[in-house]
C-alpha cells in the first residue's frame, strides 16, 4: 500500500468519525432542547407517569384503574403550576425591562423593544400562541 493511499484512507476515516460527532452532537443537543423547552403537557406527563410507575411497580390493571385519577389530578395541579410559574417570570422579566428601559437612551430603548418584539414572535412560533399576553393581545389560556 502506497503512502498517498495509507493518508487517504486516514484522512477518510477521521472525516467520518467528525462526521458522525458532529451528527450525535447535533441530535443530543435537538434532544436536550426539546426535553428543556418543550416541558410535557399534563395529557403526556400523566402517560408518561403512569406507563413509568406501572412497569417500575409492577402495578396490576386493577390497581392502574384506581391509580388513574390520582395521577390525572397530579399531571393538571402540576401543568397548573407550570403556567403561574411562566406567568410570573413573564411579569418579572417585563417589570425588569420597564425598570431598564428608564436608564436607556432612545436608541437603546428601541432596540430592547426590538428584543422583546423578536422574543415575542419567536414564543408565538413555539407555542402557537402567546399564553402570557392574555391582556396584550386579548387571548388566554
């Protein structure tokens, strides 16, 4: 084997092993993103609750009947929390930026509504709505 051929089979095989870390890296991050950004609604948190406890504790059909509403009451006290959570950070980050905005040039000032506005839009593209202008743009949850 020539030495030409012995550097490009190296050469051809790091691009591959760069290719596919760079693939897995992507994907991981895809992943992480969706399981830190998109918390699961309470339909899919109480499944998930109940699929994980009936296999970890073995539960039989009976005792999945009676267990059922509990984990229904407890997916929709926690999706509650959620929302009034993100409902006070919302009003936190908007008196923030109101408090900000009074030690800011005209110039600056544009450009934090310009933030905001980009924010707004991007959380519109997310979610399919803004849940937390329920007085902005005449929507609620």
């Amino acid at each position: 084997m020539s030495r030409a051929l012995q550097w490009k089979l190296i050469a051809g095989f790091l691009l591959v092993f760069i290719a596919g870390g760079t693939t897995g890296a992507f994907f991981g991050a895809s992943h992480a993103r969706s399981i830190f950004f998109h918390p699961p609604r309470h339909g899919m948190m109480a499944d998930h609750m109940r699929e994980r406890l009936r296999k970890e504790l073995d539960l039989t059909p009976e005792q999945m009947t009676k267990i059922s509403p509990i984990i229904d009451k407890t997916a929709e006290q926690l999706e509650q929390i959620r929302q009034e959570t993100g409902q006070r950070v919302h009003g936190i980050m908007t008196d923030a930026h109101r408090e900000i905005a009074t030690n800011l040039n005209d110039e600056q000032r544009a450009k934090l509504k310009d933030l905001e506005t980009r924010f707004h839009r991007w959380h519109e593209r997310r979610h399919g709505f803004h849940r937390w202008h329920s007085s902005d743009s005449g929507t609620s949850e």
